[in-house]
C-alpha cells in the first residue's frame, strides 16, 4: 500500500473537490464532485445526524448513482448548500434524466458549527445556497485542507478540527478520504500532542510522532468539548470515501460501513450520541478492477486506515483565525 501522488481524494479517478467558506461567519462548504455520475451508498452511525437524500442511497432503492455530495458546516441551515450545489450542475446539464428534465443527485450531510466564534447573524436567509453554488464551481484536484471548506469552523475536544484528506493505493485500485472533523471527542491522546490514528501514519503527514512512549497515565480518560451545556453538545464528522473500483451499489454500503472504523481508530470516543457521524460512499469504477473476495476485503481495511489517517491530517492542517475559541494543533506545547 502507498498513498496516491497527491494523498488525496482527487487521487481516485473521476473526483475533483471544490471549497467555499466564509472566514466572519467561520463555517463553510465542501463538495465531492463526480466527473460522471458514482454509484454511492451511505452509512450513518452517529446520534444526532443532518442529512438530505441518503434514503436514496439505501442499496434497495432505485437511483444507483450520484453526481456530488455535499459536507456543511452550519447545522440545519448548512442543508441549504445543496441547493446551491444542485443549481451549479444543473447549470452544467448534469443530473438524473426524467423524461426531457434532468435533476441532479446531490446528498448532503451537516455538522454543527453555530457556537465557534463566527458571526452568525446572516439576516433572512443563511449563505450556505450560495457557498454551495461556489464550491461546485471551485472543484478542481487541488483544494485546501484544515481549517478551509467544510472544516473553517470545525472543533474537536480541546483543538481546532478541520477539514483532512488522505489516500492509498493497492491491487491496482485507489481509495481516497474528505472529512470534516467536528468531534466531540479528541483526536489527540490525553493532552499529547500525539494522534490516536499514529499506527496507520505514512510518513510525517500528520507530524510523524507516532505513538506516545511511556504512554500517557489519563490516555482513557473520556474528553469531550461538552461545556456543560446541552447546546454545545452538537458535533459530527461527516466524510465521503471513494474508489476507482467496480462496485455494486451494496458493496459501496459495506465500504461506507467498513470506513467507520476509521472514527474509531481516530476519535475518543466516536459515534456518541451527540454526534452525527456519516460516510457516504462513491465508486467511480474508473480503473476497470473487480475486487475478488480478498480484494474487497483488503478495500474494506484501507477504508479505515484511510479514514482515520484523514481525520488526523484535518486537525493536524487546521489554522488560526481570529476569534477562535479553541487553539490549532500547531499550537499545542512541543513537550505534549
């Protein structure tokens, strides 16, 4: 296994990522944007999700393939990004072909960004249509990670989150990462600097500590950003895992399960109650490979690995802004 030539998402044939964000507000949006519509599934494992179209999704459904997904900071008023997201691919052609009318297929998950410092006082009507509309027309195979896109106002127990991709090559197919990390629990053990996604590291991508010796005494020690208050408990990681590979629609959903494991390779705790952890799923089908048994297995464990070492390249690539509440990893003692 070796990371793709960018350690990226847009490594996977047929991907390109846009970002639009708006620093005052200190939220924004990131879009997976498929050159050709990808078969896609989804898979929600946290308590308090913000979705749009993923019941389309579900392997028994009708619609096999979609042509972007969104992530959203925002909460429910980030939903709107889609719109915005939609208009854009219309404008372009795209979209499900019913009779004379096209309408593109966009599914869109949200995260909880309201209590981060940015001014949020919009007016009538939140920006995150237009943000949508603008990240689309932003996607390329280049993008900014940390505290850009979907990840601008991201927070995770006592660090900035952010906004991480990552990717891995094996048996001929690609498989790559975005997420957005919003936890409410840490990606960093104790108060070290070192990331719990340290074994599964290429290089120095997120710092090259690797694992923290002797390890800390209050490593199992539960920290979340919770406050005390109930309306601070509103979190999620949201991320889209895609593959070159020829896949069904149902193995797209055993991948976007298997992907899961990543949070938890990642993330302590992960899939709480309080967060609205999702992975969707995209297969481009690009590079012609039909994983065989073991090949999907091998497929299913790099979704995890991929996943987690993403998550911790987006608290790891966050930066600082002015009025932040929380400090950025780059900014934690040496010594941690």
């Amino acid at each position: 296994m070796r990371p793709g030539p960018r350690n990226s998402i847009t490594d996977v044939a047929g991907i390109k990522v846009g970002n639009a964000e708006d620093v005052s507000l200190k939220s924004g949006v990131s879009v997976v944007v498929c050159d050709e519509p990808a078969i896609a599934a989804c898979q929600v494992l946290g308590g308090a999700p913000g979705t749009r179209e993923t019941d389309l999704l579900e392997p028994h459904n009708t619609v096999q393939a979609v042509d972007a997904i969104v992530l959203s900071g925002g909460s429910a008023f980030g939903l709107d990004a889609a719109s915005g997201a939609q208009s854009a691919l219309a404008e372009d052609g795209r979209g499900f072909a019913v009779g004379p009318a096209r309408v593109p297929i966009v599914p869109a998950a949200i995260l909880f960004d309201l209590l981060n410092g940015g001014d949020k006082s919009w007016g009538r009507y939140p920006p995150y249509r237009e943000l949508g509309y603008d990240a689309v027309r932003n996607a390329g195979l280049a993008f900014r990670t940390g505290s850009a896109g979907a990840g601008t106002g991201a927070l995770t127990a006592g660090l900035k989150g952010g906004l991480g991709t990552a990717s891995a090559i094996e048996g001929g197919m690609t498989i790559g990462v975005l997420v957005a990390v919003n936890a409410l629990g840490s990606a960093t053990i104790a108060s070290s600097r070192h990331f719990w996604a340290a074994p599964f590291e290429e290089g120095n991508e997120f710092g090259g500590l690797g694992m923290p010796h002797p390890f800390p005494q209050g490593a199992r020690t539960i920290r979340t950003k919770m406050g005390g208050k109930p309306a601070e408990m509103r979190n999620t990681t949201i991320a889209v895992i895609a593959t070159d590979a020829l896949l069904t629609k149902a193995e797209a959903k055993r991948l976007a399960i298997a992907a899961h494991d990543g949070f938890a390779r990642a993330l302590w705790p992960a899939h709480t109650p309080f967060d609205g952890d999702i992975v969707f799923a995209l297969a481009t089908g690009k590079s012609g490979v039909k994983p065989d048994e073991r090949g999907f297995v091998t497929l299913c464990a790099l979704a995890a690995s991929t996943m987690a070492r993403a998550i911790a390249r987006g608290v790891h690539d966050a930066t600082p802004m002015d009025g932040d509440t929380l400090p950025v990893w780059s900014q934690s003692p040496p010594h941690a």
